[in-house]
C-alpha cells in the first residue's frame, strides 16, 4: 500500500468488499493480496473520475467513504452524506460522525452495542466529536458506491442528518431545521414507541 498510501500502519479500509471465489485452503495471504488488488483497481478506476476533491489525499478519501459505508446502507444517500462530511471539513467543523465513537470503542474493547452521552467524550483521536476533522484513518473497508461518493459528493449544501429510524436519513442545512428533525424523528418517534408499548401491556394485562 505504500504507493497509494504512505501513512498506512495496516490494511483498515483497503481490504475491499467483495464475493471472492477461492478454493478450499487457499492461504490468508493471498486472499488479503486478492482483496487490496481489487481495491487498488477499483480506487484507481473511480479515481480518474474525481470531482473537485483534489485536496484530499487518498487516505483521507478512504477514511471519508468508510463514514459513508457506515453511516447509510441507502444508495441515493450515498452521495448526501458524503457532502455532508465534505461541507463540515469546508467550514472547520466537527464530523460528530457516531460511527467513529463506535470504532474507537470497540479498539478499546469497551463497545457494549450501545453509545452513551459520556462515550462522546472518549479520549481516541478516531472520536470526530472531540478531534476536529476526519479521523486518522478508515474506520471500514468501503465499497465501490462509497468510494465514489466520496470522490463525487452530491452538489448540496447539507451539514447535518439524522435518522428516521428506517434506514433513511433527514438532511438539513441549517441547525434549526436539524433541530425540528432531531424533534420529530427521535424524540416524538421514541415517546410514541414509549407510548405504544405502555398501551400493549396494559392492554394485555386486563
């Protein structure tokens, strides 16, 4: 990897996703050498398509799309949330990106399948909510469709997104309308989960 990323300690995020056919006993190494083979040519293939990121080296754009790759499994956000993660380096801020708290806990062994308030505070230089810009390195190995988010971001203005609790995201470009998202997809969503299991046990118990 030293040719496409000097600064690589390991092979997080080069190690690209894909259905290998292999035969029986094939040997861990060429199946690692296999799998950074495809990433290479399928980096160097969408590389030659890029748009306008030039000022990020590819590291930093493997370390962008293995946000994409975690954040949203939806196709069409692809695109929107790598904007969302460009726009934020654009202006000097934050990626408060969850996927990354959950990395660096789970590097330090102490990952229970929950994020809690005091886990934002995590003392890793991969928690984006307390170390500005994009962490060291990918947190994932991201496929070809986050690859070329990440080379090709949605041309928005969007900073913020939240889940709807689908699968798919609300995106906002000022904070206030963040805020009304925030308020309608987790907080009024989880009361009437509340509210509704409140309702089925009290049903069941008459």
């Amino acid at each position: 990897m030293n040719d496409l990323d000097p600064a690589a300690k390991d092979l997080e995020g080069y190690l690209f996703p894909e259905t290998y056919t292999l035969p029986r006993g094939t040997p861990v190494a060429t199946l690692v050498s296999l799998m950074v083979e495809r990433f290479r040519d399928t980096y160097t293939t969408l590389e030659a398509k890029r748009s306008g990121q030039a000022d990020l080296s590819t590291r930093q754009i493997v370390t962008l799309a293995s946000l994409v790759e975690k954040e949203t499994g939806k196709a069409e956000e692809r695109p929107l949330v790598a904007a969302v993660y460009r726009n934020r380096l654009d202006k000097n801020m934050a990626m408060q990106a969850d996927p990354t708290v959950v990395y660096a806990l789970v590097q330090a062994g102490t990952y229970d399948g929950n994020i809690r308030k005091r886990d934002l505070s995590f003392d890793s230089p991969y928690n984006t909510y307390k170390y500005a810009g994009l962490p060291p390195g990918p947190i994932a190995s991201p496929g070809r469709a986050a690859l070329e988010a990440a080379l090709a971001p949605a041309d928005v203005d969007y900073l913020y997104f939240v889940s709807r609790n689908d699968g798919s995201h609300a995106f906002a470009e000022t904070l206030a309308k963040h805020n009304a998202n925030v308020q309608e997809y987790q907080v009024l969503y989880f009361q009437k989960q509340r509210l509704e299991r409140q309702r089925q046990q009290n049903g069941a118990s008459r």
